[in-house]
C-alpha cells in the first residue's frame, strides 16, 4: 500500500508545535496511521494511532470512512494553594490522559480541487500527576477542508477547525499555499487562533511514497 507522510512546524507568541501525521494503506479499504504533536509553548501534546476503513464505492468521486483511534496525551496548567503562611502558592501541575477516538470522515475530489469533512468523538480519562485525582472527558471535534489547484504545482487550502469540550468551543482557521517538487510539497500558511486572537506560521513537508 502507499504511505503518506506530513511534517509541520507552528510558531508564534505562544511558542512552536511540532506535529507529525503517517498513514498506510493496508489495503485496498483499510488505512492504519499515527497523528502526533507536541505544543512546547504550553507544555502539552498528544500521540493518536487509528485504523480506518471506507465505505461505499472504490472507484467514486466522493468517498466516505469511519475511523477508530487509541491515544494518550499531557499538559501542564497551574495548580493554585495555599501554603502554611496562608500565602497563595502555584505550581505546574501534569495532567495525563487516554482516551478512544471514533471519527466519520468524507472526501470528494473535483475537476478543480478537492473538500474534506473530519469529525471525530473523543471519550477518556485524566489523571492529575500531583493529586491523583481522575475523571472522564470527552470532546468532539469538527474539521472541513477545501483545496483549490491554481496550476499543476501549485494549490491553495482553507481550513475550520473545531473542537468543543467542557462546552467550550475552540475555533481555528488556516489559510496555505501548496507547491509541489517532484514528490515532496511544501507547505507555507498561517493559523488563526480565533478564541486566543493568536496567529502562527506554519511549514510543512508532505511526501507519499
């Protein structure tokens, strides 16, 4: 089966992601992959591994998958106390967590690009490394992707990207240009924080092979 690879770099004020994304064809229906990042601005990160495996026709314009993930994840936020002087302290608490994810995702390629739909349902526990206390979360995410070919070489991409946990809604939007060289293409964009007012560059490497 083929293997698709992308790498990426984000930075801004908030500090760089790095992120890494590979998937296998395993068969003709069944894709085996891994989606990882690490944020080392705000001490966070996650390493997702899925299967996935479509539906419907091989051979049509539009094509429909449902996915099943295993991951684990970590992040630092402050943990506030009081300290015997009454004194209010704080510290970097470490959270850990896992979590299954179950995703449903669409794909239609056109005469003058191509759109993709992600969504996806996540269902875990967190641990606190400090306290030992845990509890479940769960979180959905929602992402929708539109690609643009300007010439054979060159493309542009939008992106939306949702996620809603604790009923809170995070949105993230990008904007990128694609230039492929041969069999890599390069990827160069900007990210758009739109809760935090954030903004990242972002580079990126695509190869298959």
């Amino acid at each position: 089966g083929e293997t698709f690879l992308a790498t990426a770099l984000e930075s801004g004020e908030g500090g760089t992601t790095a992120k890494l994304y590979a998937e296998r064809g395993w068969s003709e229906r069944v894709t085996f992959g891994i989606d990882v990042y690490w944020d080392a601005g705000d001490q966070n990160g996650e390493a997702l591994t899925f299967a996935r495996r479509t539906t419907g026709p091989l051979n049509a314009r539009s094509v429909w998958a449902l996915g099943l993930g295993l991951g684990a994840g970590y992040r630092e936020q402050p943990l506030y106390y009081y300290a015997p002087d009454l004194s209010l302290q704080s510290l970097d608490e470490g959270i850990y967590g896992a979590f299954a994810r179950f995703s449903a995702h669409y794909g239609r390629g056109t005469d003058w690009g191509w759109v993709a739909v992600d969504g996806a349902y996540d269902l875990g526990r967190i641990w606190s490394r400090e306290t030992g206390e845990s509890d479940y979360f769960d979180r959905r995410k929602l992402d929708l992707t539109v690609g643009y070919h300007v010439t054979k070489r060159l493309s542009t991409m939008g992106q939306v990207m949702a996620t809603e946990q604790d009923s809170e809604v995070y949105t993230t939007l990008g904007l990128s240009g694609l230039r492929r060289y041969g069999e890599p293409t390069v990827e160069l964009g900007l990210r758009q924080d739109v809760d935090a007012e954030e903004t990242t560059l972002r580079l990126g490497l695509w190869r298959s092979f």
